[in-house]
C-alpha cells in the first residue's frame, strides 16, 4: 500500500525537475550534450518521474473528500472544463509559445480567439484542469496530483515569458502588449477584443470536452461532466 507522502515526493520530484531541466540547467548541459540528446534526456526524465507521480497516485490511499460536492458545484466545473478544452484545442494552432525546433518564431499581428483570452492557453487549461479536480475530488492525493499540475503550468508559463522576452526581444514584448497571462485581463483593458475563435477551437474543444468527460465512468467508475444528468 502507498502513501499520500509518497504521492507528495514524487510530485516535487516531477515539477522541480522540469523547471531545473528547463531554465537554470539548460543551457550547459546543451552545450555539454548538444540539443537532441538533451532533449532526449529531458524527455527520458519527465516521462519517468510523471511515471512515478501517477503510480504513486494509484498506490495512495483514498482519504476523506474535504467539503462536500454536489450538483451546484458539478454544474461549475462542467462548463470550465468547456472552457479548458476551448483553449487547448485553440492552443494547437498558431501558438507562438510552442517550440520551433530553434528556428525564429512569428507572431501574429492581433491576438484573436484563445489568444485574445491569455497569450498561455494550453497552460491555463492544464490548471483549469487541476482546479477543477480539486472542486470535485477534494482528496490529499487528488488535490496533491492537481496542484503540481497548476504549479508546473502557471509557473512554468511565467517563466517561458521571460525566456522569450530574452530570446526575442524585439518580438516578444510587443505580443505581451497585446495578450495577458491572466485569462480576459488584455480584454477587460481594452488590448484585445473576444472573438476570431476557429473552429478547431470551439468545435475540437467541444468534442474533445465531450470524449473526455464521458471517459471517466469506464476509467474511473463515476460520470463526469453532463453525463452526470444523462
């Protein structure tokens, strides 16, 4: 039988390795290993330390939920689980934050659809993610395995900004001037305006948002999301 301490490890293992891989150990062990076998190793790492995370999760008593969930609350996390899945799926296309394998990036001339909403919108559909499980599965291991998702991505979108700020200095600032890191802020001053989402984003994110919630009853044995009600 595991432990939630064990669960605690390995989630500090799993979070504090990606940033030290990330940012400070970086750029001297490319140098020292050049960038496709450090890619290599820093995928080998991050595969086996979420590895040890969900094995310890699994392994891990179930304690009792800390407040009560019912339907009110369900119905919440329903539709921002909606929102998550709008915003990854938009993430996937025309994102300047993902990599380019080194070549310069590009940016687009306006923030439009999920970008409008927060130049990181991949990352805040991983913490939306972990916020939401939290909601509705107010237990140590459940809320242990969340907040090292919420942690690794709002820290890490962070720090990517400053990086990118490093990287492309005359590039990057200038699409901080247009976007926001917290959800709807570059809208409510006025910097961006909501809409131009595609379709990849509202539909994709709404299949998407259907499967996964519909996958929990074979996966998990309990329904989520409008299954709940159907």
């Amino acid at each position: 039988m595991g432990s939630t301490n064990a669960v605690l490890a390995a989630a500090v293992v799993f979070v504090g390795s990606h940033f030290v891989l990330s940012h400070p150990l970086r750029r001297p062990l490319v140098r020292a290993l050049g960038e496709v076998v450090f890619l290599g190793v820093y995928s080998l790492v991050a595969i086996l330390t979420f590895g040890w995370l969900i094995w310890a999760y699994l392994k891990a008593p179930l304690t009792a939920p800390l407040w009560p969930v019912g339907d009110a609350l369900w119905a919440l996390v329903t539709v921002v689980m909606l929102i998550a899945s709008i915003l990854l799926m938009g993430s996937l296309i025309r994102n300047p934050a993902l990599p380019t394998g080194g070549r310069p990036g590009s940016l687009p001339e306006a923030a439009l659809g999920v970008f409008a909403v927060t130049r990181h919108p991949m990352m805040w559909s991983f913490a939306l993610w972990g916020l939401c499980h939290v909601a509705v599965f107010p237990v140590a291991k459940s809320i242990i395995l969340a907040a090292a998702i919420v942690v690794l991505a709002l820290v890490g979108a962070a720090l990517q900004d400053r990086k990118k700020e490093q990287l492309q200095p005359d590039l990057w600032p200038a699409w901080e001037s247009k976007t926001s890191y917290v959800p709807f802020a570059a809208i409510a001053a006025g910097r961006a305006r909501l809409g131009g989402f595609g379709l990849h984003a509202l539909l994709g994110g709404f299949v998407v948002w259907l499967i996964a919630t519909w996958a929990h009853m074979p996966l998990t044995g309990w329904a989520a999301g409008i299954w709940r009600w159907l």
